[in-house]
C-alpha cells in the first residue's frame, strides 16, 4: 500500500501560516543578499566597500555588479522564498497561489487604465509625504538621509542609454517585484490575513501597510500604502494573483520607461510626468485622478463579480 506523504507545514493555522511565511521570506532573502554578495564580487571583481556606498558617480562596471546583486538578492528574497513556503504548504511550487484559469481580457485592460489614472494622486501624496516631519529631529533627519541613499541607488540603476540596459531595468525593476513582491504579499500574507481575519478589507489595509513598511522608506509610505491598496483590491475581488501582477508591472514600467525616455542625461523637465498631480503643477489634477480611481475600482469590481458569476452559470449548465 502507498502512503501520501503531507506537505510539511499542511493544515496550520492562519496565524501560524503568517509568522511562518513572514519570517522564512526574512531568512531566505538574506541568504541571498550573502550568496548575491558573494557571487558579484567573485564575478564583477569589485569590493562591498565600492557595492555599498554609491555616489552615483560609479563606473559601468561596479554599476552593473550592483544591478546583478539587485537582481539575485530579489529573485531570492521574494520568488524563490515563496514557492519553497509554498512547496511546504501544499507540496507544489505554485499550488497555494490562485492563478485561475479565466483571466478576463477586458478587467485586465481596464486595470491597467486604472494604474495609468492613479499617477497624478501618487504624486500629490508623494509630495505630502515628503513634507511631513517626525517629532523628534536626529530621527527625521536620520531617516531622510536613508531616504536620499536609497534616491540615489535607484537613480544610479535606472540610467540606461541602449536597449540592452533597458531591457536589464525592465527585469530588475519591473518584472521581479511585480511577479515576486505580489506573490508574497498578495499570494502568501494577504491570504493569511484575510483567513485570520475572516475580512476582506481588513486584510488588504494591514497587507497593504506592510508591502509599504517593507520598502523602508518612511517618506515614500502613502503612495506605496495606495498603490498596496489597488492591488490587494484586485486580488481580492479577481481572485487571481495575476491581476495584481499586471498592475504591479505596469506601474514600475512606467517608471523605467520614464527615467529611460526623460532622466537619460540630467533631471525631468519641468512639467514632466513625476509632477503633474502636485502643488506646483495641476494639483486639482491629483484630486481628479484619486475620485477616478475610486469610481474605476467600484467599476471593476463589478465588472468582475459579473464575469465570475457568467463563469458559474457557464459550468452549472456543463
């Protein structure tokens, strides 16, 4: 007689499940900035002095090292961590996500409108988030100065002046934490926290913040807590882990294609597409692009509630 042998950590509970998820994506994502750091300075011959304190001045060589831990230590710490924890969840790569079989064409389409809408309100709370001021001063200023650290990577990664270093930012930037970061924070602990919970909209918010918390930017919380906010939306109602991928990817496409088109040489223009929303330009048009938002999301949470119900009576007449 064949025994089936259990996934490992099948049948715990909600909370259990969240603890275990939220310290095994820790764990490994350190073991893989260790192996990613290890493996650029064997391969890029360049020293962690020169990976860790960057001016923006860097030669290609020590710019590209710094991409390729970027990209192993992301791989690591966000895809590879969630399908190990869901191999122990269920004995399957992928098996305790909810892909779905009937992406719908037109709620993707209209998803990705909704991310294209939400710019100019991501602007306006990026602006007032920037603006805010801890109480207590050596705080503030210490963490606005790891605020402008991190500015200062991401500019230095974004530069791309040929369609190969392009395409290297659309797979660093755009492709694994769309892919990755849902997984994690859509897939593993939304669902934790929706099962916890046993609401919905409880579990978007918390997951939500933590998605925020976890880029460690204090100035950039808000309009990466709104954003957590659409995505956790879409997968609540889509039911599917891959809406919230598309528009995860959408939006950090943008952001590459912007920085490649407009920021190749020096700063955006003035007007550019980073300001409109704010204070200084068109902020009426923030206001707007947040009721739109709003009214889109309504819209497209009842475009897939019907889609899901024709699917239902589709296979209650099969």
């Amino acid at each position: 007689m064949t025994t089936v042998r259990k996934p490992i950590l099948s049948g715990q509970s909600p909370f259990a499940m969240f603890i275990f998820s939220s310290l095994g994506v820790i764990l490994i994502g350190l073991v893989f900035q260790l192996i990613g750091l290890f493996l650029t300075v064997l391969i890029y011959d360049v020293s962690m002095l020169e990976l860790m304190d960057l001016s923006g001045d860097e030669a290609p060589g020590v710019i590209n090292a710094v991409k390729f831990l970027q990209i192993i230590g992301a791989l690591g710490t966000f895809v590879f961590s969630s399908m190990l924890i869901s191999f122990f969840y269920t004995g399957s790569w992928f098996g305790y996500f909810p892909f779905g079989r009937n992406l719908n064409a037109g709620s993707s389409i209209f998803l990705v409108l909704v991310m294209i809408v939400s710019l100019p309100f991501v602007n306006l709370l990026t602006e007032f988030n920037m603006g805010l001021e801890l109480p207590f001063e050596r705080i503030d200023n210490y963490l606005r100065q790891l605020e402008e650290q991190t500015e200062t990577l991401m500019m230095t990664l974004v530069r791309a002046d040929n369609l190969r270093a392009l395409l290297v930012n659309l797979f660093m930037i755009a492709i694994i934490p769309a892919v990755g970061e849902e997984l994690v924070f859509r897939g593993l602990l939304q669902r934790h926290l929706t099962e916890m919970f046993k609401n919905g909209h409880v579990a978007v918010i918390i997951a939500a913040g933590i998605f925020s918390l976890a880029h460690f930017q204090v100035y950039s919380f808000l309009p990466r807590f709104f954003l957590g906010l659409i995505l956790g939306y879409a997968f609540l109602y889509g039911r599917s882990i891959w809406y919230p991928m598309i528009a995860h990817l959408v939006n950090n496409t943008l952001g590459v294609l912007f920085y490649f088109f407009y920021m190749k040489e020096s700063d955006a223009p003035s007007g550019s597409l980073e300001e409109i929303g704010t204070v200084d330009l068109m902020p009426w048009v923030g206001m707007l692009s947040f009721v739109l938002v709003v009214i889109m999301m309504v819209l497209w949470i009842r475009m897939e509630q019907a889609n899901q119900s024709l699917r239902r009576d589709s296979a209650g007449r099969d």
